[in-house]
C-alpha cells in the first residue's frame, strides 16, 4: 500500500492511497562484480521490486541538466513530443526510457510533462534526480502512472546521481 500524509502538528491528513503493483519479482538478483565501470549504464541503490530487464535494444536518454536549461514551456514540450514519436516507433521493441526527475509531471520543471500512452511501450522507466540550487527532486517513483503501470511488466527506478554508489 502506497499511503500520502500530511501532518499539520494536529490533524493527520489522508491525501492519496493506492495499492502497490503486485507481479512476480525475478527473487535474488546478483549483479556481477566483475562488470567494467564503461559497460554499466546506470547503478541505484533503490528500486520497486527486484528485476531483470534483458536484451534492451534501444536507450532514449534525455540528458537532465540540458532539460532543465530549456527556457521555454514550448522547448520542454517538444522534447515529450519526440518521447511520444519514439515510444511509437519502438513499440514492441525492448526500449529503456531515462530522463529528468518525474515522468508525467504537471509541473514542466519537474521533468518531462508525458501522458501514460506517451510512455507505455517503455520496459524500463528510469527518473534521474540531480542536486540544483541546494535541492534534489524527491522521486514520485511513477506514482502518477501507478494503477496502469502495476500492471505491466515494465520497471520504474530512480536514479539519484549526486549519491555516493549511484551513477
């Protein structure tokens, strides 16, 4: 169960409750330690479940801190215009989708404002969180797509790439 709070130093707040996807976890996973730092796309210490994405054939990668230098709504949506062009080329294709912070924000700012279709061919969802003005964007982890999300097979992680052991 996904439970949201608030607490006014009086009252608890209920403001979003959900249940939490429920597939098959792949069990252990041991991740070689012999892999060489060049062939490793991304390591995070944090995920939703235990998962194995193999075979990936494409990377759509949208590089963070370029976004976050776009100056206009119109620039920043065009970018989620070619996120959408390309989920649908690659449908049914092994695609992984990296990106700024929160996938389907409505706050442009936050990352890249997509709907669910724009996305939904993706087996691999990853939010890249960066240190900026002093603050690091708290991952919503794909809540905003969660109950179409839980149940697909694909994966959500974040990516926070300021912490130690993440990258």
């Amino acid at each position: 169960m996904d439970i949201e709070f608030a607490w006014d130093e009086e009252k608890l707040y209920l403001l979003q409750c959900r249940s939490l996807s429920i597939r098959k976890e792949a069990g252990r996973v041991i991740i070689p330690e012999d892999v060489e730092k060049d062939q490793i796309l991304f390591k995070t210490k944090a995920g939703l479940s235990n998962s194995i994405v193999n075979d990936v054939e494409y990377i759509v990668y949208v590089n963070p801190k370029a976004y976050d230098q776009l100056q206009t709504v119109g620039e920043k949506m065009k970018i989620a215009s070619v996120v959408n062009l390309l989920n649908k080329q690659f449908a049914g294709k092994r695609y992984a989708l990296m990106g700024p912070g929160r996938w389907g924000s409505n706050d442009i700012n936050l990352g890249v404002r997509v709907t669910y279709a724009d996305i939904n061919s993706t087996e691999l969802l990853v939010e890249i969180a960066f240190a900026k003005e002093g603050y690091t964007l708290k991952f919503r982890m794909g809540r905003i797509f969660s109950r179409i999300w839980s149940k697909r097979t694909s994966r959500l992680f974040p990516s926070f790439q300021m912490k130690p052991g993440h990258f």
